[in-house]
C-alpha cells in the first residue's frame, strides 16, 4: 500500500518516492473509473470513516459525481486514503444506507439514481404554533390516571406491568378546540412527572422543558372524526381530521407515546427532507 495519503492522514513521513501530498489529498485527479477525486480530501474532523463518508457525500450532492457512476472498489479506496479496507467498508456502508449508493454483488457500488432522504417532523409544543399565529392558547386536562401498563392499556414497547400515566387533554385556539390529546408517560424514565398537577402548563410543553430525548418515530394519517372526537372538537362526524401518533424515546428507552387528532382546517403540519450527511456537510 502507498504511505503518499497516510501521511496526509497521520502527519508519517512517507517512506521513499517523492514528495508528499497535502494532508488529507488523493494521489490523481481521476479515478480509474473517470471520477472527479478533486474534492475528496479529509477535513480531519473525527474517526476516519466518517471524513471518507463525508467527502464520498460531498461529491454527489455537490453533483461532481452522477447518479449510476460506479466507485473505486474499496481496495482502490483504502489504497487512496492510506487506511484499512475496514475503514472503507463502513463509510461505504453508511453512504448506502442513507441512499447515496447501491451496492451491486461483483458489478461494484454506484451512485444511487435516487436517494430516500430523512424527513424530520419537529416536537413543537402547540401552544408555540398557536401563539405564533397571534392567538389566544388554552388547554384542559380531561382525564389523569396512574396504571400499570397491559391493565386496559398496553403500550407494547413497555413490559407488561409497567407504570404508566395516562392523560387526556385538549387544546383552544382562541376559545375554539384544535386538537385532542392522549398521552402516556412511562414513569420508571420520568418519575417526577406524577407528582405535577398541570395546572398552567400542559404536558407537552413540560415534557418538551425538562425531559431529554433522543429520537421519536411518527405516524401520520387522514382520518375522519368519530362521533365522540366530533363532539368533543366541535366540528361534524365524519369531518376531515389529522391523526398523529408520536413515540418519544431517549438512548432507547420509551419516554411518552401520544396520539394528537387535530381538525383538518385548524391545523398544519410541516417538517423538513435532510440527509445526515448533509447535515454534517452544513448543505
């Protein structure tokens, strides 16, 4: 293996040959492959298949290399960065699971021709949105009760007999209902939460002000109102409404799951479509 792109990984002097390349740099301005390399040096921020994921990605969302171009093998990769074909192995995998590449047993790994992107809801509290639009935010807690989890409830990332705070809540704009709240929360990861009465502040707002997480998987659907959520919302039965159910977990752990149905044409619900890479690349 060449020591030319190690040096400019390590600060090691190369051993013999001429002189080094700038730190981080590949050895030619073209791969075998006809790929641009210009671009691919390392900025030398974190582990090194990190900085290798982050220049293969900076390549194909700047658009220098195109989608169905094949890669270096990781050989060739691993020879250019002076670095195990483990470390390439990995960068090459993330790069594939986020859908920058397909990887294709004995023709090689190509650009992908279309990437699945993360889109991102966020946690907004909905009395933000609502005092945003310059109106008057309420909220009453219907129900609140203690139980254990599979006792005429089952949250089924929890163990059975579990224990758990369920709340029902609903949210005003303006004195006029929006949204219809049921919430549990997992009180083995917030214990606190059963001695606060929720007097001026909802449970959204307090979860979101005092509870970290660490990821939380959404599913969102059209739906029409029963009778009894029609009643409670003001509206007909059968109006169009919008039904979000929402676990929140921080290191893996449950924190809430929560199922939010709001009126369809009280409503709005926007997020964002981002990659990691392209987070971590500030595009």
């Amino acid at each position: 293996m060449q020591g030319v792109a190690r040096q400019g990984l390590t600060g090691q002097d190369r051993v013999g040959g001429s002189a080094p390349t700038p730190a981080g740099a590949p050895r030619d301005d073209l791969s075998p492959n006809g790929l641009s390399l210009d671009g691919l040096t390392l900025d030398g921020r974190g582990a090194l298949f990190d900085q290798i994921k982050r220049a293969v990605a900076g390549q194909i969302l700047r658009g220098r290399w195109q989608a169905g171009q094949r890669l270096p093998n990781e050989a060739e990769l691993s020879s250019l960065y002076g670095v195990s074909r483990q470390t390439v192995h990995k960068a090459i995998a993330l790069l594939a699971r986020e859908g920058f590449l397909v990887r294709r047993r004995r023709a090689g790994t190509f650009v992908a021709t279309g990437r699945r992107d993360r889109f991102a809801l966020p946690i907004e509290d909905i009395g933000d949105v609502v005092a945003r639009e310059g109106r008057v935010y309420e909220f009453r807690i219907r129900e609140r009760k203690s139980l254990r989890n599979g006792q005429g409830i089952r949250w089924p990332d929890l163990p059975d007999g579990a224990p758990i705070l369920a709340l029902e809540c609903l949210h005003f704009s303006d004195g006029t209902p929006i949204q219809h709240e049921r919430r549990l929360v997992n009180l083995d990861a917030v214990p606190e939460v059963a001695e606060e009465p929720f007097d001026s502040v909802a449970p959204s707002r307090w979860l979101v002000d005092r509870v970290p997480w660490s990821s939380a998987d959404h599913t969102v659907r059209a739906v029409n109102a029963t009778a009894e959520m029609a009643a409670l919302l003001g509206v007909e039965a059968g109006a169009a409404c919008l039904s979000i159910r929402r676990q929140t977990m921080h290191l893996s752990r449950p924190v809430t799951l929560v199922h939010f149905l709001s009126v369809g044409d009280r409503f709005s619900l926007s997020g964002s479509s981002i990659t990691d890479s392209a987070t971590e690349l500030n595009l």
